[in-house]
C-alpha cells in the first residue's frame, strides 16, 4: 500500500476500502480467499475497458444511461431504432406504417389486452378532388 502512494498511518483504512469495494464489485463470489474478477455481459466483442467494468470518459455517461433507463424489450427497442435519423426525409406512409407496427410491438411485448386503434388519415396537398 505504501507503494501505491498511501500513507503509512492509513494503510490500513485504505486496505479496508480496496476490500470494500472488492466485495461490491463481486470479486469474492468464489470465496472470500481468492479475487475474481467477475464476468461482465457485452452486446459484442467491446473493448477491454468495457469488458472489465472499467469506464473511460465517454462510457461513463452510457453507463449512467443504462442504470437509469433498464434495457427495454428487444421489439420496442428496434422500433426506436428504426426511426430514420434526424433531418432524414421519411414520407406519410412510412410514417404511418411504422405507427401500426408500434402499435402491434406494444401489445406484443407488454401482453396488452384488446386491440390498439390507429387511425390515420393523410392529407395530401397534391390530391385531386
């Protein structure tokens, strides 16, 4: 501990923060006499920091993101998804499509019972009477 630039009064107060923290981390998940580092689930192959729980400062703010807002079911999530980017032109119809398919994924993935109405009327200025 001194090495590491603690002083000699507070070894043992900093030995018992590392311990502390070790423990919450879940580190001693295979006993309490051997550190391990525990596994942590990526979306891909992720960079190493990822994988081993530490935080660079660009993934800080994700991952307050995600403690804030749990992951949503996968149907919903790739409804936000496909949303065309902002400023992207997307037309009345794929509007509307996309609005029933949200519609039909929010029954699905929350077991809503009954039938979700969309009804949509698309006024087009180039219509003829």
């Amino acid at each position: 501990m001194r090495d590491a630039g603690v002083s000699p009064k507070q070894t043992g107060k900093a030995r018992q923060a590392f311990m502390r923290s070790a423990r919450q981390a879940g580190f001693f998940a295979h006993g309490e006499d051997r550190l391990v580092r525990p596994s942590f689930p990526t979306g891909g192959a992720g960079n190493t920091a990822d994988r081993c729980g530490e935080r660079g400062p660009d993934q800080g703010q994700a991952w307050r993101q995600r403690r804030r807002h749990p992951a949503r079911h996968p149907l919903i999530e790739g409804m936000f998804q496909s949303l065309p980017e902002n400023g992207q032109t997307w037309t009345l119809d794929e509007a509307a499509d996309w609005l029933h398919a949200a519609a039909y994924n929010l029954r699905f993935a929350y077991k809503l019972k009954g039938k979700i109405t969309v009804d949509i009327k698309i006024d087009r200025p180039d219509a003829q009477t």
